[in-house]
C-alpha cells in the first residue's frame, strides 16, 4: 500500500481539512481521514499489481511484495479493488458525496491515467499523472466544506508544479533503473541537459505557485516569509543541477530529498499560519 508515500499523500489531506472554515467533529475527520489512507493506499497495491514486472526490473522497486512472491499479482490486484471499493463508499456514508467522488477520481486517475496509460507512452508522464497526487488537499477541503472552493486548488497547484522536478530529479539519479524497464521518463527520452532544464523552469514556476496563498489571502506574513526562502534555496539547488556537468548524481538525488522536505514544510507552514 505504499506507506511513506501514503504520509505525505494523508498530510496534505489534513492540512486541507483543519484549514477549511468549517471544522468537521472528531469521528468524521478521524473515520474520512482513515478512508482516504485507505484508497491511497488500495492505489498504490493496484499499481503495483500493473506494474509488477517492471518493479522486477528495477533495484529501487525489486523487493515491493508482488515481485519478491509474497504476495500474487492476483492478490493485489482483488485487495485493491475491493479497498478501493470500500474506501470510497465508506467516505460517502462518513462524510459526504463530493468527497468520495474526489476520492474515487484520485484512485482511477492514478491507477487508469498514470499508470496504465501515460506511464510507458510519454515522458510527460509525471506532469499530466502528478494530478493524482496533488487532489488530496481537495479531498480534505471537501470533507470539511462539501465544495471546491479557490483555497483548495491553491493547495492542488502547488503540488502538481512540485511533482516535475521532484521526479525528474529521482529518475536522474535512477535513470538505470528506468531504463531497464524501458519507462520513458525525461532523461532517457529526451536527454539529462533537457531534463535540467525543465527541472529548473518547473523550480522557478513553483516558486511564484507557492505565493497565491499569500496573495489570494489565504495565508499570512509567515508563510509569505517561509515560502520564500525555502523556494529560493529550491530554485538554487535546481539552477547549481542546471550548471554544473559534474555532480548530476549528488545534486538530483538532494533536489529529490529537499523536495520532499519542502514540500512537508510549505504544507505545515500554511496549516500554522492558519491556525495562529
């Protein structure tokens, strides 16, 4: 079920819930938050089920449980379906329609969108399948207010702009693995210079992204000051990658590494400045 990207997937869920105007009870937040996970989590083992024989490929992925054989592609395949299934019918009866609608959008964009259909036909892959990651703040708006409102796609576009360069900085410093599994992610497909690039000018629209909550007034002078001082070391580790041909290995795989941290940061840094 993909459990370390599952903490960041439910994170973003939570922050999108506590700063909803309305505040939801105890039960329904705990029990809705719960159902997400586990539609994230039903995602993740639906993946893993299509793409069993390439995690067999790769060393980043070779020991998940369905190519290791403790667990048969058959398996996986009914665990998912059935959790999927669950999660979203018991999100409705928990919380309301709106929510597991966006919930069962989430699943079969990641599962149908990304990894069945874009995954192994365009290196734009991560670009248009990052949507996938970025609806959890959208779902935790929902549960809370039952719309979709300015505030929650704030939130959604900062992680569909952050989703580029943090994987085309894994796949740079992974590009072995991709390409034996014959996945054509940016850097084999187009080249690591155009690859730099990119990630570079996806740094530099994530930085201004990550400014429209200040702007749009939805979040205060912490975040405004915060946000701008992990974008600009984003942006330099993005531009030090864009320049220097010698260290492509070091740097990418630290661009990955803070991206994630950046993205922790920003998300908790917006859920502070709101609640204060």
């Amino acid at each position: 079920m993909k459990p370390r990207v599952m903490s960041l997937v439910i994170f973003t869920c939570v922050v999108g819930l506590i700063v909803a105007p309305l505040q939801v009870n105890i039960f329904t937040a705990t029990f809705s938050l719960i159902c997400v996970a586990f539609g994230a989590g039903a995602a993740g083992a639906l993946n893993m089920w299509y793409e069993s024989d390439l995690d067999a490929l790769m060393k980043r992925t070779c020991l998940r449980p369905i190519p290791t054989g403790k667990i048969s592609s058959n398996e996986a395949l009914f665990f998912g379906i059935v959790v999927a299934f669950l999660s979203v019918i018991s999100l409705y009866f928990v919380s309301n329609f709106i929510s597991a609608l966006m919930l069962a959008i989430t699943i079969i964009f990641y599962v149908v969108i990304y990894t069945i259909w874009l995954k192994k036909r365009t290196a734009q892959n991560i670009v248009i399948g990052g949507a996938a990651g970025a609806f959890p703040p959208i779902i935790g708006w929902t549960i809370a207010m039952g719309n979709i409102s300015l505030e929650p796609i704030l939130l959604f576009l900062i992680i569909f702009f952050w989703t580029p360069s943090h994987f085309w900085a894994l796949s740079m410093y992974k590009t072995e693995d991709y390409a034996n599994a014959k996945i054509p992610m940016l850097p084999i497909v187009s080249g690591i210079k155009t690859t730099k690039t990119n990630i570079f000018v996806y740094s530099i629209i994530l930085f201004f992204i990550s400014l429209t909550p200040y702007l749009f007034g939805f979040a205060g002078n912490i975040y405004l000051f915060t946000s701008i001082v992990l974008g600009i070391y984003y942006v330099y580790l993005c531009y030090m990658l864009l320049v220097k041909s010698n260290e492509d290995k070091i740097l990418s795989k630290k661009i990955f590494i803070y991206s994630i941290l950046y993205l922790f940061l920003i998300f908790s840094i917006i859920l502070i400045d709101n609640i204060v």
